[in-house]
C-alpha cells in the first residue's frame, strides 16, 4: 500500500498568537527570563501539536517536525568533539541560514543529537515515528574544514553519525532517515555517499533505513544510491524533477519516498497530475511499498500552506494506491 | 572627487518609531500618525548624515519594513505570505506572486522627493532588484522563474524611469540573492539590464552574503555603474582575487561590518581603506558599510557611519585627495 510521510522539518510557528508561543519563549529564554525546562515545556508542547497535524491528515509515517533545531548541521555538530560551531551561512539556494560547523580536531560523537527528541515525539505519538539525522557527505560539505581531504572528513562524520543511529535503535527507533542533500550538487562524489552509507547502515538492525536527497536531482547516480544498503531512497521530484526521466529509463528496485509535493512553493500541487506522473512509473518502481512526500521539509513555506501540503500529500498518495 | 562616502540604503528605526510600528500593525494608531513619525526618524537620518559630512544620502528607509514584502505590499499581482523562518528566532513573510505583476502607481517616488527636498546632496533611489524579487517570492502564476524575474524587472523599470523622472540621480537596484543559484547568474544579468536599459542617472547594485568564487566573472557584466560589495565580515578575501579580475566600474566598498555591535575604530577602518586603494583608484573607489544597518542600534550605526566618514577624511588629507 502506498505510504505517506513528511521529510523532516515542519513550520515551529503560525499565524495566531498561541502557534507563536515558541517564538516567544525562545526570546524570553534568550533574556534570561524563562528556565530551560520552561523553554522545553513550551518546545514539547509544540512537538505535539506537529504531531497532531500530521496525523489529523493522514501522514502515516509523522516526524517530530524539527521544532527544536536550529539548523540542520550545528545541531549535530555541537554534539561532536572536534567541531565548534561558527557564524551564520547561506543554506544552499534557500533564503536561510545555518550556523556553520568549523572542522578543528579529530571528530567524535559525544554525546546524543536527536535520541532524546525522538524519544519524546515516539511516546506521543500514537504510532511510528520517523527519527532524521543529517548526513556524514553534507555535513563534510556544509563545514569550514582544516585541510583534511573530504573523503577524510565524510569517514570521521560517518562514524559519528553512526553511533547516533545506534543509539536511535538502541532506544527504540524503528524507521530512520538519513539526509544528504549535498550529493544533488556534487554527483561525482557520489562514491562518498555510498561508503558514508555503507558506515552508517552497518549496525542499523532490523530498522528501517531511508536516504533521502533533495534540493535537486541525483539522475546520474540513481542506480549507484538505489544499489546501497538502504531500505528506500527518498528523491526530490520538484526541484529534481530530472529524476522522473531517470526513474522512466532505469526504474529502482529500492522501494522509494516519491518527494512530488512542493515545499518550496505556496502553489498548491494538483494530485491527479501527480498520481499519473508516478502511475507511469509503474512496472519499474515498486510503487506499492512506497512514500509520498513533500519535496523537502515544510519549514520553507507558513504553516497554513504547510498544513495544506500534507493534504497534497494525503490525497496524491490516496490517487497512486486508487490508480495500482 | 574621490574616495565618496554613502551608506547602502536602511538605518536602525528609532525606539519611538520601532514602538510606533507595532501599534500601528495593532490598529492602535492612524495611518497619518505613522507617517509622522517615519517623517521624523527620516529628518534625522538625513540631518545625521548631513552633520558628519557624508557625500551620497539615503533616506534610511524609516517607512519599510522587508525590502522584498515592501513592493509586495504595492504591486498589483502580489500578496504577502505568512511568516517563514529565516534562521534561529527570526522569522519574515514573503511576497506571494498570484496574477500579472504590475504598478497602479509610483512606489517609491513620494518618499524619495520628500527625503531629497531636505538636502542638497544626492540622496539615492532605492530598489530591490528583479532577481531577488523573484528568489524570495513564492511564485503561484508565471510558468518560470525567468518569467518572474522579467516581470519584476519590467514593473522595477518603470519605478525607475519614474525616479529618474523625479531628479534621481543615482538609483540603486539591490540584489543580496545574486549569488543564490550561480546557474542563474545569466538571467541576474539580463533581468537587471532590463531595469536599468537606457536610464541617465548613476546604476548601482548591492549584493552581499555571498561565495562568490563563481560569481566573480560575472561583476563586469553586470550592467550598473558601480558595484557594492561587502568586504569587511568577509576579511576582505575577496581583494586577491580582484588583482586577477580587475574590476572596470566603480566600486563602493564596504569598511564596516554590519553583524557586529562592536563599533570599528577610526583606526581599523583607515587600514581598510588604504588596503582598497592598493587595488582601486580612488576616483572609482566609494566608501560605505558592508550592507544596510538596520538590525544594528542607532548608537551602534551612528558609531560605524562616524567611524567611516572620519577615516576616508584622514586618509584623504595624508594622500592629498580631494
């Protein structure tokens, strides 16, 4: 049956003045004026609320949203040794910015990134809940490094971030996702990613393992990521949309998590084009164990369009499984 | 002349006006009674700038909030959107581009002629470029972000005819996204050019935040008069490269680093200076800070601005400039 998901990060904030209590308890704990157990109250609280988002329009498999990053590389690289954390950079070709992560030492991982966050999200859930963590490749990419070769820095992350996936399973997580978005603008490092894989998925268990990229396209390296390890790939089909004539011509025996909804754009996505597009894919993608998803996470768009996109979600997903 | 001095375009707004702002988004004061105090907040820049003896003026742009959402705000065909997180606690909205873009009237015009008509020096017309437009957009009708960009640059256009209709001498086009996508920077170039196809007035764009590695081909076709760069956040790394690809327009080159409440010393920023005129002559040389300063505080902006005008002047005097 035809799955649904969301790719990670979620909206923290909306438009009334009780969807921006975090926005308000993040200044006030800035001016020393609430605790840091306040501030996680007030976080928690909006955890649930993504959570419940998602599951009153059907997703099956939710994420915690993110609520609690601040960008997608400190919030790992701050948990590493060997890793400080510097000033604010461009993330990719969108309007905002991460924090970038300066390579000054040996990388260790330290201590928790997302074991605890996850943790959380799981015993409210009601359901399985889809852990995310940042991928060794884009790590390596987005930091300042020291003179170290890539390969050197995606094996030091890699080991990092693999300890981080064991001890997601360790307490409990059942489907996991790896994120490398910077592979759909270097395709030629595809070998990284793969041996990146290979590290991260080798005391995965009996979880279930996603890559995902986005941000654009991987149709030179489709079948090399669909040969890994992996249990799914997750492909942006938006602004990687070279990735459906990759799919037509080579097909992917991996099940996949078909990013078809834009979650860079307010325009709101028609499910019936959609569906046909996935439904000619059929025969070569093994569409019945698939995802749908929007392209990237929702944290681009307002939370009222974001809301909207995950009944795109719901209702492309429902169109593909009618269309089977 | 040489080694001018000006400022990229927004100041810090006052307590009084910040204040005024939020209880105007209340409902809680008039239109009119805004406006007051974003006439005032205007008097004192332009006064402050008159009083350290800048040469090129900006109205600080005490009357915008975003610099995309202000043309939003007054296009036919666009909306704004719902807030959307930038990084950390900060958060903006977005133009929402729904139907045919297009003017009812003048956009900038009004405020430009109230600020000029305080001082006899040229004060700026300020734009946010066709390219950043389109990029911080959320496109809901054209078929393409090149027919985005185009369509801006067309309504951009005719703002621009009618500054220059006004007296507007020099006009800046803004475009901080420039360097998003480096496989777009063809259509940075054409949708500029066609805001700035056949105007008088002195061309100037700004971009900042930016690798600029690919992008630096790309500063001679930009078709503008001067360019302004940041270079001080960056530790003026970009200068080296500038002595493999001389640049052939002016350059207004920034001595103060926006992001840091600490204010430069006269000192620090003089070093800077004299670093520049190691690579550009000092009639195409112009002096400013690295980007707008509006999210610095008054006392902090001032600080930077006196800083700046007070190092151009002593290395002007020890080089004998006029």
């Amino acid at each position: 049956m035809v799955s649904t998901t969301l790719v990670g990060s979620y909206p923290r904030i909306g438009e009334t003045p009780e969807e921006q209590r975090l926005r308000r308890a993040i200044a006030k704990f800035d001016e020393d004026k609430i605790s840091e157990m306040d501030l996680w109250e007030v976080e928690r609280s909006v955890v649930k609320e993504v959570l419940g988002e998602q599951r009153a329009a059907g997703i099956a498999l939710p994420t915690d949203g993110q609520v609690t990053w601040y960008d997608s590389q400190s919030h790992f690289a701050r948990h590493f040794d060997g890793v400080q954390v510097d000033g604010l950079v461009r993330y990719f070709d969108t309007n905002t910015y991460y924090r970038q992560p300066v390579v000054a030492g040996p990388i260790r991982w330290r201590e928790n990134s997302v074991v605890d966050e996850w943790r959380f999200a799981a015993s409210v859930a009601g359901g399985p809940v889809k852990a995310v963590v940042t991928g060794p490749y884009t790590l390596a990419t987005l930091a300042k490094v020291d003179g170290r070769t890539k390969r050197d820095l995606v094996r030091e992350f890699a080991d990092s971030i693999a300890t981080e996936v064991r001890a997601l399973r360790t307490a409990g997580a059942t489907h996991i996702q790896v994120d490398e978005p910077a592979i759909t603008r270097n395709q030629e490092d595809g070998t990284l990613v793969a041996e990146a894989v290979e590290t991260v998925t080798a005391d995965k268990g009996k979880a279930w393992f996603c890559l995902f990229t986005y941000f654009g396209d991987v149709a030179g390296i489709l079948d090399d990521l669909a040969a890994l390890p992996i249990d799914n790939l997750g492909l942006d089909l938006v602004q990687g949309d070279r990735n459906w004539k990759a799919l037509a011509g080579q097909g992917s025996e991996v099940p996949l998590t078909l990013g078809v909804i834009d979650a860079r754009n307010t325009r709101r996505d028609d499910p019936a084009t959609i569906a046909k597009s996935a439904l000619a894919l059929k025969g070569k993608v093994p569409l019945e164990e698939s995802y749908v998803s929007p392209s990237n996470g929702l944290e681009f768009l307002p939370r009222d369009k974001a809301r909207e996109k995950l009944r795109l979600v719901v209702e492309s997903a429902r169109r593909l499984e009618a269309g089977l | 002349m040489s080694l001018l001095t000006t400022s990229v375009g927004s100041f810090p707004k006052p307590p009084y006006l910040a204040r005024a702002r939020t209880q105007h988004s209340k409902g809680e004061i008039p239109d009119e009674g805004l406006r007051a105090l974003e006439e005032r907040a205007t008097k004192e820049w332009v006064a402050f700038q008159e009083e350290i003896g800048i040469d090129v003026l900006v109205d600080g742009e005490q009357y915008r909030g975003d610099m995309a959402t202000y043309f939003a705000e007054n296009l036919e065909g666009c909306e704004v959107s719902g807030l959307v997180r930038s990084y950390g606690n900060r958060y903006y909205k977005k133009p929402v581009v729904v139907g045919e873009l297009s003017r009812t009237g003048p956009i900038t015009v009004d405020w430009w002629r109230w600020a000029q008509g305080l001082t006899r020096k040229p004060l700026k017309g300020m734009l946010t470029g066709p390219y950043t437009m389109m990029d911080w957009s959320f496109n809901e009708h054209y078929p393409s972000r090149e027919d985005l960009a185009l369509a801006f640059a067309k309504v951009l256009h005719q703002e621009a005819r009618d500054l220059e209709a006004a007296g507007a001498r020099v006009i800046q086009i803004d475009e901080p996204a420039l360097s998003t996508r480096t496989d777009e920077l063809d259509l940075v170039v054409k949708a500029l050019g066609a805001v700035t196809r056949g105007l008088a007035a002195k061309t100037i764009t700004h971009t900042c935040y930016g690798n600029y590695e690919r992008v630096f081909p790309y500063f001679n076709k930009l078709p503008v008069d001067q360019l302004d760069l940041e270079m001080s956040n960056s530790g003026l790394d970009l200068l080296d490269r500038f002595r493999r690809e001389p640049l052939k327009k002016e350059i207004a080159f920034g001595v103060v680093d926006v992001h840091t409440h600490v204010v430069e010393s006269e000192g620090q920023v003089r070093e800077r200076i004299e670093r520049a005129l190691e690579f550009f002559p000092p009639e195409r040389l112009i002096i400013d800070p690295d980007c707008g300063l509006k999210t610095r505080t008054v006392d902090e902006a001032q600080g930077k601005l006196r800083a700046m005008v007070a190092a151009t002047r002593a290395v002007k005097e020890a080089r004998g400039l006029r």
